[in-house]
C-alpha cells in the first residue's frame, strides 16, 4: 500500500515545493526563471524553456531555460535567454492538458550513438481560460514518455507561475501610472515671469518608491518679481504625497497676498499647525525681484541654496534657519542678497545631498566644492548637479530647481 502511495506522495511534496520556489519577487523575469528551474530540478532529466508572448503581438521571445540541454548554471538554472528562438509547440496554443508534440532532429556526435529523438511536453502559459501570457515546454532527450504525475506537477508549476506573472504585471501597470502622476505634480514648475529662466529636476527614491513629499514650484507675483519654492515632507510614499499637495495648494493661496517671503511662511506654518493629521514639512522660499538683481529668502527648516557664479564655482547662502512647518512656532527671518544675470540659483531637497551615515556639513560642502563649466545656465545645472553627485542612486527622493535673471536687452 505504501509503495503505491509514494508517487502520490512525491507529487504532493513537489507541489508543495513549486510554492516556495516560484513567484519569490514581483519581478516577471524572476519568476520565469525560478519556473524553469524548478522544472528542470523536479521533472527527472528535463530541459525546460519559458517563452513570453510580446504584448500587442509580435513573435515570442525566450524568457527563461534551465537543464542539461541548455547548458548547467546554478541549480541547473541557464538563466534567461532573450531573443531565442522559441522551441516547438510554442505559438498561442488555448488553455488546456499538455500536448506532446516531436523534437528537434537528433545530432551526430563524433564517436557516440544518436540518441533517440527526444519527447516533448508544451503546455500554455495561462490559469484556467484566461488569454496565455506564454508557453512553456519540456524536453526529455532520453526518449522516456512523461508520466500523469509529471504531467500533473507541470501543469501546476505552470499556473502558479501564470498567477504570479498577472500579479507583476498589473503591478507594473500602477507604478507606471503613480510615476506619471508624480511626475505631472513636480516635473514642471509653474509659471514664473518671462524674465525668469528656470529648470527642474525629481528623481524617485528607488524604482517601487514612485510617489513621495518632495515638490518645488514657481508662483508669479506683481511687479515681474517670482517666488521659487522647495520643500520637503517628512516621510515616503502616498501619504506623504497627499500632504504635499495639501502644502502646495495652500502655499499658492497664502503667496498670492504677496507678502514677504518670511511672512508667507509664518502663515502657512499657523494653517498647517491647526490640522493635527498634517505632518511636518520643510520648505525654502525665494523670491527674485529682476529689476532690483535681488533675492529675498527664508526658511522653514530647509537646506541653504547655492548660487553657481558665472565662472562655475558655488556659493552657499547663509541665512538663518526657522523650525519645519507645522510646529506653530514660527520665527522665520529673512535674508536678501544680489542675485545677477551671470549667475545661477539652485534649490534643492535634501535627499541630493545626504549621504547615510555621513554628516551633514560633509555633504552641503561636496555641492559647494562643485565647479560646473562656465555660464552654466538653469537646464545645464540641474543636469551637472545630478550627474556628478549621483542623485539616481540616491536613498531619498530628490527635488532640485535652478532659476537664473534673463539679462534684459541693451539696445
């Protein structure tokens, strides 16, 4: 009784493994080879090959082959190879029990027998009647037939990874959307003065951290003057997000009262405090008078910005530092200093420049030691900047924004 229980019991246990071994990450190149390699490990003697169906159409691509005919890698596993040409009985074939279908032509090796011609088993890559996402075929060179247990463990195999492929994808799909809205909100600043030329920069924080607190924008004001603003809520993700549409959309209601720089934050600082579900945010205003060549900043526990003068070197602004928004404490000061059309103004979150387990003053003076080409203007810094301290393999969300005074006409 035993002894026929045990394929049962070797089917059961093989089963049970195809859950732990397959869909470990979200990732479909992933699943398609730990599907190949757990095939390749638990079908006796079988080389298995994962073939992709392109979305849209088009032919399919190899995604994934493991087993002795495919080369030995680790755990048997060749690993992917895009572009092959798919094996027999790989088209788009309807859900359904597996179809046996003939081998390659056997070779002829120098010395050695030819072997007989191997047997194959191809089965849709697909859950119940759902359109196949692929297929996936075993080949047994011994010439041995596949059993209804072996069968049976191909089929589940093949679902599990089927299920987990949907999972991914749709997966994928979000992001692609949240990174679109996120990029809608930050990409592009607002609308400053044509007297003003400026340039922006977001970079994710990692490639699944798609939506985040960091923001910056422009909000014209009277007099040609423009008011560039950067700032930072505490936290990741969509909560975060909310709040700093929250912070936006007050900000631009407080500055059009056109009050001064420090006072807008004094405002928004007292708004915020009142909503206990709000988090704290730091954030850094400016405002640029052209036709004085000023800049009027303060600052709401934010980093200090950095003026990149005509012969490329960088300068930080001192000014002092009042506590985050949120707190209602208030006590913002501002700072105005001479800002030319021969030199550049960056702002910037702190995600740029902070670097783990390093300490602040070390990051800030890596910036400021910067030398950019000469007559850098808004696009070209915010590119430079980005590229040299390697804010797209930064930790923390990046938002950065270069402003520079048009030269006005001498003619």
């Amino acid at each position: 009784m035993a002894e026929r229980d045990e394929p049962l019991l070797a089917r059961v246990r093989a089963l049970e493994r195809a859950i732990g071994d397959i869909g470990t990450t979200l990732d479909a190149a992933t699943t398609c080879r730990e599907l190949a390699a757990f095939l390749a490990r638990h079908l006796d003697g079988v080389s298995a090959a994962v073939d992709l169906f392109a979305e849209g159409g088009g032919p399919p691509r190899r995604a994934a082959a493991a087993g002795p005919q495919v080369g030995a890698g680790p755990q048997g596993d060749a690993g992917p190879q895009v572009g092959a040409d798919p094996p027999a009985g790989a088209g788009r074939s309807a859900p359904g029990a597996p179809s046996t279908v003939g081998g390659p032509e056997p070779r002829h090796d120098a010395g050695l027998a030819s072997p007989a011609p191997p047997g194959t088993l191809s089965v849709p890559l697909a859950v119940g009647d759902e359109e196949p996402l692929g297929a996936v075929t075993v080949t047994r060179s011994a010439g041995r037939p596949f059993s209804e247990g072996e069968a049976a463990v191909l089929r589940h195999a093949v679902r599990l990874a089927a299920r987990h492929l949907r999972h991914a994808r749709r997966l994928a799909a979000t992001e692609e959307t949240a990174l679109h809205l996120q990029r809608a909100l930050v990409a592009e600043p607002g609308r400053p003065h044509p007297n003003l030329e400026v340039a922006g920069g977001y970079l994710p924080a990692g490639h699944r951290t798609l939506v985040g607190g960091d923001w910056f924008e422009t909000v014209r004001l009277h007099f040609g003057r423009s008011l560039l603003v950067v700032g930072d809520v505490m936290g990741h993700g969509l909560a975060a997000a909310v709040d700093m549409n929250a912070y936006r959309t007050a900000l631009r209601e407080v500055a059009a009262t056109d009050l001064p720089p420090h006072r807008v934050l004094r405002h928004l600082d007292s708004v915020v405090a009142e909503d206990d579900a709000r988090r704290p945010a730091t954030c850094l205003l400016v405002r640029v008078d052209p036709a004085r060549g000023t800049a009027t900043f303060a600052s709401a526990g934010h980093l200090p910005p950095v003026v990149f003068a005509e012969d490329g070197s960088a300068e930080p602004v001192d000014l002092p530092v009042g506590p985050p928004l949120g707190t209602g404490v208030g006590g913002y000061e501002p700072t105005t200093r001479a800002l030319t059309p021969a030199e550049t103004l960056l702002v910037f979150t702190d995600g740029l420049v902070e670097r783990r387990g390093e300490d602040i003053d070390v990051s800030l003076a890596r910036l400021a030691a910067l030398r950019l080409p000469a007559a850098s203007g808004p696009r070209e810094v915010v590119d430079e900047v980005l590229r040299r301290l390697d804010a797209h393999a930064a930790e923390d969300d990046v938002a950065v924004l270069a402003a520079r005074v048009r030269a006005r006409p001498t003619s």
